[in-house]
C-alpha cells in the first residue's frame, strides 16, 4: 500500500535558501515550488517547478488549491536594501502585498505559513535581540518586512515567522552572498573593504533550511529569532572566511559605515538572541568557525557559480 507523502509549497525557488528548503524537504515530501523565472535553476533535484509571482492573488490561490500543501514556505522577498529606497513598489509588493496574497492562498486551504523575516526590523542600537523585543525599522526595506510580519500577527492564519540574518551559502546560479564575493575577491588577490561596526550572527542557509522545516513541522505559532549562534561584527567574519579557506586576511581593510555612504540606513549593534528557538524547538545552530567549516564542505561537494560582481547588500 502506498503511503501518501505531505506536500511542501516553497517560494523564492530560484534564491539561495529556496533552493536549500527544495533540498531540505525533498527526501520525504512532495515538494512544489513558485519563481519568476521561466526555468528552476537547481538541478537533479525531485521536485515541481511553478512560474508565478507572489504579487499575483489568482495564481497563488489556484495553485493552492490545486496542491493543498500542508505547509507553505515563503522564502521569497524584495532583499535589495539600498534599491528599495527608490523602488518602493516593488519592495511593497514583494515583501507585503505577497504576503497577504500567501496568507489568502493558505487560509482557503487550512495550509501552515512559514514566513521569513528580517534583523532589520530592530533599529540596531541594543542588539543581540530577543523575540520580546519591540521592533523599529529604520529603512524601507526594514518596514516592508514588518508590515509583512503584522500581516501574518493580524491574520488569525495558522503561522511561524522565523527571523534570521546574514545568510550565507552556496548555490546554482544565486546572486553572490558576503561570503562568496569575499572568497572571490580574496582568490583574485583584490582588497576587500569591510565594515567593523555592523554585528550580527552569520547563518548558514542549509542550517537555516534544516531548522525551518523543524519549525514548519513542530506546530508551534508565533515568532522565531533563528541565525547562527554566534555574534561578532562584519570585518571579524570576513576574517575567518579568510582564515577557513586558506586566504590571506591582509587583503582585507576594515572600514566604519559611514564611509560607505548607503542610501539605506542598517541596524549597527544588531544580533539575536536564538535561545527561544533552541529551547523550543531543539535545533542546533553553528558557530562562525563550525559554520564555514560546513560551508566549505558544500563548496567542494557541488559546482556552484560564483559570480565575480559585488553583492547586493541583503538581509532576509
């Protein structure tokens, strides 16, 4: 007799962590998943590609209804900080409309959300954060992801938001990340300036993915703060990449924020307290030095394209 599988729904298919939850999920879920791209850009993987945007309610709804996941994974979301600024519109529907239009598609299908939110929901000047913590965005990006969350606090849906930061990994054809511009940069011998008053806790996106399936799979409702457990600033981590990947840190100069003259203000003193997430849900989160260890293993396990442009600053 076959046993029927549960379904996941992730978005954000094509990005970074969406390809991490398609693997996370794959082994004993049918897993479907939404991009705006014509084509899913992960390999070899078994699982159902859907093109479509958050921003279209229809679409959302008839997928929906048409799959009737048991859980809803939204890792998809407008991370440009600086270009929100000047693309408003898009950052909003992205980040706020698509949320409303998920939380529509699964209360018609009595689906569980898991929602991905952002540290910059905090203003910076107290970190590390608990989940008790009031919330005060300074940029647009960091408002849009709020507004998303008290969406889902407003909506009586059955939901977990997990808050997290700095993510960093590896995948097919993802925009560069912190740490693979870096090792790029470094391997090509060029300098690489980096900020020492920025803090936060770097998190790997596949530990990122494992402990939102937990979450996803727990039942439990409310907020999660779920990142790497260790807090250190910027510069210090780039160091370390340096350090675990055989690179030379003296190419590397640390520099304040301000020099970077950002259209976008960030959380400076920021971080999280992961303590509620441990507790609750028994997951296990790595340090900086046991993170990129794990990370360098990816790397040398897959061919990932690094691209050789800057990142684009984001944050989930």
């Amino acid at each position: 007799m076959q046993i029927l599988r549960k379904r996941v729904f992730i978005t954000g298919a094509n990005g970074l962590l969406g390809q991490r939850l398609i693997k996370t999920f794959c082994d004993e879920y049918d897993v479907h998943a939404l991009g705006l791209q014509a084509q899913p850009r992960l390999p070899d993987e078994n699982f159902e590609y859907h093109q479509g945007d958050l921003a279209d309610r229809q679409r959302l709804r008839d997928l929906a209804q048409n799959l009737v996941p048991n859980f809803i994974v939204n890792a998809a979301a407008f991370t440009d900080v600086d270009g929100s600024e000047t693309q408003r519109e898009l950052c909003w529907q992205a980040n706020v409309t698509g949320v409303e239009n998920l939380v529509y598609a699964a209360q018609k299908i009595q689906a569980r959300l898991i929602h991905i939110s952002t540290d910059y929901v905090f203003d910076g000047a107290s970190g590390p954060y608990r989940e008790t913590d009031r919330p005060n965005p300074l940029g647009f990006y960091a408002r849009s992801k709020l507004a998303g969350e008290n969406v889902l606090l407003n909506s009586g849906a059955n939901y977990a938001i997990a808050r997290t930061m700095i993510l960093y990994g590896t995948g097919w054809k993802i925009r560069p990340n912190f740490a693979t511009w870096l090792i790029n940069q470094l391997r090509l011998g060029k300098s690489a300036r980096i900020v020492d008053d920025q803090f936060g806790n770097p998190t790997l996106a596949s530990e990122l993915a494992g402990a939102l399936r937990v979450l996803a799979e727990s039942g439990r409702n409310g907020i999660y703060h779920i990142s790497g457990n260790e807090v250190l600033d910027r510069y210090h981590f780039a160091v370390k990449i340096a350090e675990v990947f055989d690179l030379d840190p003296r190419l590397i100069q640390p520099i304040k924020t301000g020099d970077l003259q950002q259209a976008a203000p960030r959380p400076l003193r920021s971080g999280f307290d992961i303590s509620k997430a441990v507790r609750e849900l028994h997951i296990a989160m790595s340090d900086v030095v046991d993170g990129l260890q794990k990370f360098k293993t990816e790397l040398s396990t897959i061919e990932p394209v690094i691209s050789k442009q800057k990142p684009v600053t984001s944050n989930q």
